[in-house]
C-alpha cells in the first residue's frame, strides 16, 4: 500500500462502535412460504449468519398454512438460495449450521390455536431471552397486518408495555394503505397492540447502501454542504427508471400504479434524505424527524394544479431495445382498458428557507430505455460575461450526480480546456465508483434492514407520521386525475423515456431532463 492509501485507512472512523448489540432472539416469519421469504428474507439471513452477525442463540420459526416438516421447508428454502444467493455455489456445510436454527409452525393466520401452539414452541426455547425477545416479521398481505397483531396479543406474544429486559417488534412491509384515511387507519389497528416504538415499517429501498451514503455524503463534507442550497443549486432531478414492464405483477400494479408503487414511498424517502435539514445527531428519531420536517416542508399540490404540475403516462407496444415488447394493456392481469399510470413526472417546491423557489423534478416508470436510479443536483449557471457570454447555452452548469443504481457512485461535471491550440470548452466528469474504490461487495437491502430490526435501530424505518405526510401529498394527484381516461398524448412507447408532456413539463421552466446514462 503507498503512503496516500496508509493516510485514508489511518483516516477511516469505525462509527459501527455505536451499533447496538442484537441479544439472542427469534425471528417468527408470517408468510414463510411466500416469494418474499424465499428471494429475500432467508437469503439476507444467510448472508448474515456468514458474515457472523446474526446474535447467539437465534432462531427462525416459519408461520404458514400449508403443512410441512422442519426438513420439507429447510429443503425448499435450500433449492432457493441456489437461485437467490448472492454468493454462489451455496456451501453445503456452511448452509448446514444455519439451517440448524430454522424451524416450521404450521397454522392458517386466522386460527387462535396456531398462535398459542407458537407460543408454546417459544416458551420452550432456552435460554429464556431466546423465546422472549422476538421479532415478528408480517410478509402478508396488508389487509392481515392487524388481524396477525390481534391474534399476538390473545395469545400474549406481543405487549404494549416494555418487559425489561425482554423485548418484542414487529416489521410489516409496504403498501401503508392506498391514501392517507387508509393509512391513517391501519396506523390506529397497529398501535392497538404495539406501541409505535415497536413497529418498524420497512421499506427496502432505504437499505441500500448508496441510498444511505446521501446522509453521508452530505453531512461530512463541507465542500459539498456550503453548496447545497438555492444561492448555488438551479433544481434537481431524482430519477428512478426500470427497463423491463410490469411482467408478472400486473395485478398488484393494477392496483398501486406507479404514483402509489413507487412516488409515494422510495422516491418521496430520496427527495427527504437529499433536501432535509443536518439533524441534531445522528440518532434515530433525530434523523426521522428531519425527514418528517422535509415533507411537511413540500408545498402540496391543489386537485386543479395537477395537470400543470404532473404527467401520466402508460407505454404501449414499440420495439424498445430492438425487440419488440408488449404494452401495459397487453401484460398478464392487465384489463384491457386499463388507465393506471406506469410512469409519472412530477414538479415539487420545498417552502423552507434552504430551498425556497428551487424546484424538485421527480420521475419514475417502465419500460423506459434503462434501470438506472440517480439524483442530480443542478447548480446555477456562471453568469454571462466572460465564457459564458460567447459560448452561450453551449456551456454547460455544473452538476453533481449521485448514483444509487446499478454502478453505485459520484460523478462530478465541469467545463475543462480541450487540449489543442484553439480555446475550445467542453463538459468533463469526475467519477467515483464504490465498486473501484472499495473494492467491496454492496450488500443487499434486506440484510442490513433485518439487522438493524435485530438491533432495535429505527433509522432507516419509517415513522407513522412520516407515512401519512407523504400520502397527503399524492392524494390531491390522484384526486386531480379522477376517472379521467388516458389522453393519446399520455401513451409512450416501450424504450422510450416516457410521454412528450415530461419533456415540456420542464421545458416551462426553463430545463431539461439529463437522462442516467448506461455505465459499463
């Protein structure tokens, strides 16, 4: 290692010393014998166990209906993680020890005698903290959230009340309801038996290690923090796009469309963690309530300003990448007149003092050219003497992109000299590439938001008043579009980057979409 790299690693400051430590406990896992258990749960557990991570003793007890022994679903969950690891081959020894602490309880969700035949394979564990402090993970339907809490708390598995030092928590996954009333009314179910201290809702999104790096990124550099506000920045642009169509879950998404699926939650939690305040410390609800802030900071838009302010749209058939792809109305579970929404385009103002007048432009949908998700930030053009005043639109403003996914990094674009002897000006980047630079795998989401659940860190779940303030800002989007049918302007074909009205919903003032690039 050279002298420069000796000064970095001496440099680096372990925060990892204020991790909390994960006491022996059980993970009960309602749904274990769904898609979300065998693709994610099982294999981000896994991961950690060899990582060493997981705490001892620890166990997994698997909640279903279907009938099955120990065995049956240690063997299905093994053929899975032969698809799903992220390390392949999976070592049969090592998968051998971890499978030792996987258990099954068979029972409908809806029988109080399967809760109590749990409560008794609890009470049977040693040592006590092993039964005691548990985690309860609802991969259901959100419609069985507060019937499964109901059924915990008959059968004394759950308390609102702390029991020193035991303890009891409870991950439930998106969709919050499909508005703020619904929203607002599971939040009233959940917290009929759990206090909100013990619910963390999870949204896989907020794991991923880049998406946490904006914190990161923001807080521990002056250089960049000095600039982050409207005397420098022009706007910003969050993009999330995903190349494939909806595939096989055109049910869930004829249901959610993209403003619920995608708006509402993952691109509304970047835009906080990207323009909110630095909080007090770096302590759970410190950052939680500077992303609540955030929100409640976004000026909501009124039913009759939607049209000006966001676009829909829904792709068709078009030959994309040059094959051809099927449109929305032609995927499986999709009615034939379908008007929901796969791609939306929106523009937010923040009414704050950092922010006041710089404007937020959000964008999301499929079957667009490539997956990419990345924010960049858009800084003020130099005025116009000098370079600027002969080169005119043609020198470009400084950007500073942040790339959550895939080829996780940091650009930095400037105007540099071509070399030559004629004074020739032209865009350059700067670039950092965790994968160069660190040379680490990115683990998955789920592995660190089920440790952090292991641990007791809320930080990156989401608070339930953080829920409804971003559902009260979609609301009047979706109010604002009613019944209304599908406009022939409103269609976009597969492969493209969404509907003409994007492109002008910028060009009003004065922007343009700066679409993530395909990184080799």
């Amino acid at each position: 290692m050279d002298e420069r790299g000796e000064l970095d690693e001496l440099l680096d400051c372990r925060l990892e010393t204020a991790r909390r430590a994960a006491t022996p406990c059980t993970l009960v896992i309602f749904g274990a014998s769904g898609d979300l258990t065998a693709r994610k749960l099982i294999p981000a557990l896994y991961h950690l166990h060899l990582d060493g991570l997981l705490p001892e003793p620890f166990r997994v007890i698997g909640f279903a209906r279907r009938e099955k022994s120990d065995d049956a679903w240690r063997a299905e969950l093994f053929e899975a993680l032969g698809r799903f690891s992220r390390t392949q081959p999976v070592d049969a020894a090592r998968w051998d020890a971890f499978a030792a602490r996987l258990a099954y309880c068979q029972g409908d969700l809806e029988d109080a005698a399967a809760y109590r035949r749990l409560a008794g394979l609890l009470h049977g564990f040693c040592p006590p903290e092993l039964g005691r402090n548990r985690l309860f993970y609802l991969a259901v339907s959100p419609s069985q959230f507060a019937g499964v809490l109901a059924h915990l708390a008959a059968a004394g598995l759950i308390r609102r009340e702390e029991e020193p030092p035991y303890w009891q928590r409870v991950v439930v996954e998106k969709p919050f309801g499909r508005d703020r009333a619904s929203a607002r009314e599971l939040n009233a179910a959940l917290t009929r038996h759990a206090h909100e201290s013990q619910l963390l809702r999870i949204d896989h999104y907020l794991g991923k290690e880049t998406v946490q790096n904006i914190l990161m990124f923001r807080f521990s550099n002056a250089i960049f923090e000095r600039l982050w506000s409207r005397d420098t920045v022009d706007h910003i642009q969050i993009t999330v796009s995903e190349r494939p169509g909806v595939g096989g879950r055109g049910g869930y998404y004829e249901e959610a469309g993209a403003l619920r699926d995608m708006v509402q939650n993952h691109l509304l939690q970047v835009l906080a963690l990207v323009a909110m305040e630095p909080p007090v410390s770096l302590a759970a609800e410190a950052v939680r309530d500077e992303k609540v802030k955030l929100l409640n900071s976004i000026r909501p838009l009124a039913a009759a300003d939607v049209a000006h302010h966001v676009v829909r749209g829904q792709y068709v058939a078009g030959r994309g990448t040059g094959s051809e792809r099927p449109g929305y109305r032609q995927e499986a579970k999709v009615d034939a007149g379908s008007n929901v929404e796969t791609f939306v385009a929106l523009r937010w103002l923040v009414d704050n003092w950092r922010w006041a007048g710089v404007p937020f432009y959000v964008r999301t949908g499929k079957a667009l050219p490539l997956s990419a998700s990345e924010v960049r930030v858009q800084f003020r053009p130099t005025p116009n003497v000098l370079f600027a005043a002969q080169c005119g639109p043609r020198l470009d403003a400084n950007a500073l992109t942040l790339r959550l996914q895939p080829h996780e990094g940091i650009a930095l674009r400037f105007n540099g000299k071509v070399p030559g002897t004629n004074l020739t000006v032209r865009p350059v980047r700067m670039r950092f590439r965790y994968d160069s630079e660190f040379g680490a795998y990115t683990p998955e989401a789920y592995e660190r938001l089920l440790l952090d659940a292991l641990e007791g860190d809320p930080t990156l779940f989401i608070r339930r008043d953080e829920v409804e303030a971003a559902w009260a800002l979609v609301d009047p989007i979706r109010e604002g579009w009613g019944t209304a049918a599908l406009t022939p302007g409103e269609f976009y074909p597969t492969g493209s980057w969404g509907p003409d009205a994007a492109n002008a919903l910028l060009a009003r003032g004065g922007h343009a979409w700066r679409h993530p690039e395909p990184v080799a």
